[in-house]
C-alpha cells in the first residue's frame, strides 16, 4: 500500500442528497446563483474552462459513477500525483473563502471503493457509513 495519500476538497456539512458537496460544486453553486463579483466570476469561468481542457470528466467514461443506486455517495478525490491539478484548486478555495463558505482539506491513503480512476483522479465510494 503506497504512503501517498488521495486529497479531497469538500463541504463539511452534507449538502441536500446527503453527500458532501466537492470544491467545484461548492464555487459552481456561487457562480448559478450570481454571487460571484465580475472578477470572480473571471477567475471561477478561466478556472473551470482549464479543468474542462484537462482534466477528464468521470461521467464521460461511465455514465454511472455517480449514480447513487450503484455507488452510493461517490466523491472524486484528487490523485496525490496531480500536482498541477491541486494547485489550481487555490483560486477555488478563496472565492469561497470569500463567501464565507466553509471548505475543509481531507486526506486518505484509501478513500474508498475505487469505481474510476485515470492520471488526476479517483472516483471511490466510501466506507460504509462514511461520505
């Protein structure tokens, strides 16, 4: 079992459907209600377009990753290796921060049931009674 350890941006509270709302659902959130200042925004809208040009969408590989049937309360964790990936997270964190919106860093070496994985990211079902 390797020492490095998956890294999760996330809501401490659970949102409506029960799980922890990530990072970007948090910022998104913001940005659908029109929260955002014009420089967030720009910041929020350059960010996310980056992630979309690099990053890989689970749900494009497996329509079900997040479906809650087969995988109750997945989450996509950060790969320890995902430098670039991880540090591009800093302007999400302080549009929130801003807004007064908790977020809080989590760390695992086994986050969960692996059910996708590629170069950044895993996507896991947690433990049992765990989200």
């Amino acid at each position: 079992m390797s020492s490095l350890r998956h890294i999760r941006f996330q809501s401490p509270a659970p949102g409506p459907r029960g799980n922890h709302p990530g990072v970007f659902g948090l910022t998104n959130l913001l940005a659908r209600e029109g929260r955002l200042s014009s420089g967030e925004w720009a910041i929020w809208r350059s960010s996310n377009d980056w992630y979309d040009a690099h990053f890989p969408n689970p749900t494009t590989v497996d329509p079900t990753v997040y479906d809650p049937e087969l995988n109750p309360g997945a989450a996509a964790w950060f790969r320890p290796t995902a430098t670039e990936a991880l540090a591009r997270v800093a302007p999400y964190l302080r549009i929130l921060r801003d807004h007064g919106v908790p977020c809080v860093r989590l760390e695992s070496a086994a986050p969960g049931r692996v059910v996708y994985t590629d170069a950044y990211q895993v996507v896991v079902v947690p433990p049992q009674g765990r989200t």
